[in-house]
C-alpha cells in the first residue's frame, strides 16, 4: 500500500514517484486494509516515496491531519491495521531514529533496502537521491539495530556496482547484524529496468549473478534469510535450489515498483516447487525465530497470534487434502 508517490529522490531507475503531492487520507487508508482483510492478506505493507517532510506542503497537509511528521501518520495508518489484525511491515525508506522509535511499536518488522555502497553505483543511480547517500542507510540500518527492530534489507544488483562491491554491501549489512542481530532476511533484487527512465537501455542481470551472491550472504550472515523477489528471476526454482529460501509476499496489489512483471500465482507456484522437493510456506513478516525470541512489539501481539493460528489453520487444511 503507497500512502503517496511523491518522493524527494529522482533515482535513474524509477517508475513509481510522482511530481503530484497527494497523500492518502487515513479513511482511504483504512477501507484498503479492511478489503485486503477480507480477501486475507495477513501482511500490510506500506511503500512510499522518502523524504516526505521535506515537501512543504505535505507537510501542512499532514499537520491539517494533525500529525506532525509523516512517521508519526504511518504509525497511526500501522495502529488501525493491526486493530484489523493486519500485520505491519513499513518500509518509508531512510529514517532517522526518532523515526523508528515511533513506527517501531505497531510494526512486526521493518525494512529498508541499502541498494549499494559503491561511489560509482550512487553517482549513477542515486545523483538525484540524497535519502540514498550509503552512509545514511546503513546509519538508519544501525539505528533500527540499536531500538531492536527485525528487518528486512537488502541491494540492488546492476545499478552500475562491481561484483566485489556487491560483496562489500553484504559485508557492510554483516557487521550490523553482528552488533544487533536484527537482519532477518537479506533481498537478493537485479534491477529491472523501466521504460521512461534514465536506465531504461541498462541490462538486468542474469540470475546467475544473483546465484553467486547467495552463498556469501550465507558465509557473512549464517541463519539469515535470502529473499529472491520471485517477479524478477526467470528460473526461481534453480535460486532457491542454489540456497535462498523466501520469495518474498505474493501480493493483492501489483508490483508497484515493477508493474511490468506480474507477481506468480501461488496456486501454479506451489506445485512447481514440490515438483522439485520443495515446499510453499506461509510466513509472518517477522520470521518465526525473531518471533520465538521476543522482538514483536507487545502492541502487535493479538493480531500476530491470530495470523498465527490461521497459518496453523491453513497447514491443517492442506495436510488433509494432500
Ligand atoms: S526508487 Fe524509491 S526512493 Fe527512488 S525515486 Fe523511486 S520512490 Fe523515490
């Protein structure tokens, strides 16, 4: 769910921002949640451009809303969802960490991709996004280590990067993780490139490019999930078969980032994979051991025990008819 388009950063590869500064009201906020509900959905995702504040007047629309920064408004949207017994993950880009502090009650987890860390990558893909400079991510990386949030982060691959400073990204994510141990999966993403943007003509990477990187998120970060967003691959199988073992949430909604590439249908996904000895789980968006160890926010604790119990309904129903 994308509370607005707009966003400060111009990255070369996007077809998501927009100029219009419009930003959903919570009512419009709310009636999303509640049809995704009934069409059950278990996670809310909430995606939106960066750098909100910085825009004058969406700025004093949030304030008319009577919020006063735009955390503080994803947090209310976060509390309404989890009272439908939606489970939050936000994902609003770089933060700071009075920004997390507030999100962090009323999400199970949280993410923020740290693209690259190569110079060259960010002069030609984040030039124009200074929400995407590498030190400010992994600060806001650090500092969700700090509050003791699970998350979600990852790179992009085939932004203008070298192979070994794929590898200094992953080790960057590493060191973190050291410290906190709240990476809870780690997003293997090839950039896939958009008509009408500056990388329009770039390539996207093969998925043996991806495949090499697998094993090294798993030397550098041992029990760390490797997610392979199951849109961008061409053989998603042969990637998990190579180690990774999510393939991220199969939406309602599009893939508002890549529209040109449909989610798969779980119902065809499911069988391919068992064809292959593998089988499609259902999981929360915080990973059952950061469960098991404590880190859900107690204000999130009912709607993620219901979430529980219907994963354990839908296993019990699919046993039986197998
Ligand atoms: S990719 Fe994200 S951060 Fe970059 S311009 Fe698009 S919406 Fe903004």
């Amino acid at each position: 769910m994308a509370t607005t388009l707009w966003c400060v950063n111009r990255c070369a590869y996007c077809s998501f921002r927009s100029d219009a500064p419009i930003m959903m009201p919570l009512e419009e906020c709310e009636r999303i949640g509640r049809a995704a509900i009934g069409e059950g959905a278990i996670e809310a995702l909430i995606m939106t451009g960066e750098g909100i504040d910085r825009h004058r007047g969406l700025r004093g629309q949030l304030a008319e809303w009577g919020f006063g920064s735009y955390a503080a408004y994803i947090a209310e949207i976060c509390r309404r969802y989890l009272d439908m017994g939606l489970l939050p993950h936000t994902n609003i880009g770089t933060l700071e960490e009075w920004e997390l502090e507030l999100l962090q009650p009323y999400n199970v987890s949280m993410g923020m991709m740290v693209e690259t860390v190569s110079p060259e990558a960010t002069h030609i893909a984040h030039r124009a996004a200074p929400t995407k400079a590498p030190e400010l991510r992994l600060a806001s990386l650090e500092a969700a280590g700090r509050l003791g949030i699970a998350f979600t982060t990852g790179i992009l691959i085939g932004i203008g990067e070298k192979p070994a400073e794929r590898i200094e990204a992953l080790e960057a994510i590493a060191n973190l993780h050291a410290r906190y141990g709240h990476i809870q999966e780690v997003i293997l993403q090839p950039l896939n490139p958009q008509e009408g943007t500056p990388m329009a003509r770039w390539m996207r990477p093969g998925d043996e490019e991806i495949a090499e990187l697998i094993p090294e998120v798993r030397r550098l970060m041992p029990g760390v999930h490797v997610q392979v967003p199951p849109n961008l691959v061409d053989d998603l199988p042969s990637l998990l078969e190579a180690g990774a073992d999510d393939i991220g949430g199969v939406a309602h909604e599009p893939d508002y980032i890549n529209p040109d590439r449909p989610w798969p249908k779980v119902a065809s996904l499911g069988p391919q994979l068992l064809r292959k000895n593998m089988t499609l789980r259902v999981r929360m968006p915080i990973y059952d051991e950061f469960i098991d160890a404590g880190w859900c926010p107690p204000a999130a604790s009912a709607a993620l025990g219901s979430q529980l119990a219907r994963r354990g309904e839908i296993e019990a129903e699919s046993m039986e008819v197998s």
